[in-house]
C-alpha cells in the first residue's frame, strides 16, 4: 500500500467526524444500487476468524411502510409495555456517572432544541415514536444476528454498524442507528419472517438529511482523548 495522501486523509477524517445522529429525513430516494455498494464496503469491517455474524434486512416503499404502522401502533398502545420487552440489554440496569449525565444531556439538548419541556410526557413520546417512522427516512435497515454467536460477535457487529455510517457519509447520506426498535423484536420478526434464529440487534435510518429541521442541528460532545486514554510510555 502507498502512503495516504493528505486529502485522502481529510476524505476520511470527515466521513468519520460528520457522522451525526439524524432525525428527521427528505423523502428523496436512495437508489438501491447504493445502498448494496454501501454495505458492499461495510462488509470488509474486520470479525473474529471472518466469521462475518451480520445479516441485514432492507427496507423500502410497502414494506418499510407497513413494518412502521405496526411499530407505530404497538408504540401508541399504553398496554404495550407490558408486551413487549428487550431481548438482550442494551443499557446498564445501574447508571453511574459520567454515563447517566452524558445520557441525560444528549436526551434534554434534544428536547430543548425541540421545545419539548421535560414535563411534557406526551410530546416526548411523540418524538420517541418517530424511531417507528425510521425518522421518515426512504430506507429502514433491520440488523440481526444468529443466536449461536457469542459476545465477540457483537463486537464484530458494531464495526460492521460503524462502516455502514462511514460508507454512507462518504456518498453524502446520513443515518440513524436506533436500538429503539428491540423491545418491538418479536413484532419485527413476525412482519420480517426472520428464521426462528435470528436475534435482532438493532436498526438505522438510511437517506438525506432534512436540511430545515432543527433536530438535526444537534451535535453531541466528545470526551478530549485524554480523558479516556493511558499512554504506556
């Protein structure tokens, strides 16, 4: 391999950096030879023995729209919660700082832009349930993974996840990675018709970010390097 040049660099650096979680989407297309050219080059991230656990579902038109009604209406239904249930934790069941302050700031930053006061319950569940909607983005990716893998494949997964924002930056798109979606596995499996051995992970929002909206001026902080790092010297 050659020395990367300064401007393949920077090509890479901002494909990185401009990464953002968006949530509200154009409806403009996202042609589907795009999207396999996507997770054509997501799929050299690197997994334990090239095991590659990913499998990906993708969804557009009908089927996007018919998976959101039933996700909307399971999410409108307040005996819902009582239904449906994460398959594997996501987030910790004790919160310690920074975590839960970091947690909380992305959540009131969100709804401050949104004018949403954090007493109105009724306009966060609103905003929650546009996750349903894939934010109204053109392509829903539905990800899963074979019960049989292991803790490492989850690791492999999110590098995989992570190539598929990168690769869709690099071609001027945006995403959304939700993992709003598991409690609703069992519903997502029966409209997917997923193998009784498919666990689902998670989903992402696909497309071109809604340049008026005002959630989507929201940029996260990130901890300085020295604040997460050691150097053995």
């Amino acid at each position: 391999m050659t020395d990367p040049s300064p401007q393949s660099t920077a090509a890479v650096d901002a494909a990185i950096t401009s990464r953002r979680s968006i949530r509200a989407f154009l409806s403009t297309p996202v042609p589907e030879e795009t999207i396999t050219e996507i997770l054509r080059v997501a799929a050299r991230a690197p997994s334990g023995t090239n095991t590659q656990p990913w499998k990906v579902h993708v969804l557009t038109g009908a089927p996007l729209a018919a998976l959101c009604e039933r996700l909307l209406a399971a999410h409108a239904d307040p005996a819902s919660a009582t239904l449906h249930s994460e398959e594997y934790a996501y987030y910790p069941t004790r919160w310690v700082s920074p975590y839960i302050d970091r947690r909380r700031k992305v959540g009131w930053d969100l709804y401050g832009l949104m004018g949403i006061a954090r007493t109105d319950k009724e306009r966060m569940h609103h905003q929650h349930g546009r996750n349903y909607r894939f934010f109204d983005a053109p392509v829903g990716l539905i990800f899963t993974i074979d019960r049989v893998m292991a803790q490492g494949s989850w690791l492999d997964y999110g590098m995989f996840l992570q190539n598929i924002m990168t690769a869709a930056r690099g071609r001027g798109l945006d995403t959304c990675p939700q993992a709003a979606f598991t409690p609703y596995h069992r519903l997502i499996a029966e409209q997917l018709a997923l193998d009784g051995q498919e666990m689902v992970v998670c989903g992402m929002a696909l497309g071109h970010a809604d340049p008026e909206a005002i959630e989507n001026t929201l940029v996260t902080e990130r901890a300085p390097v020295g604040e997460f790092t050691t150097f053995h010297r």
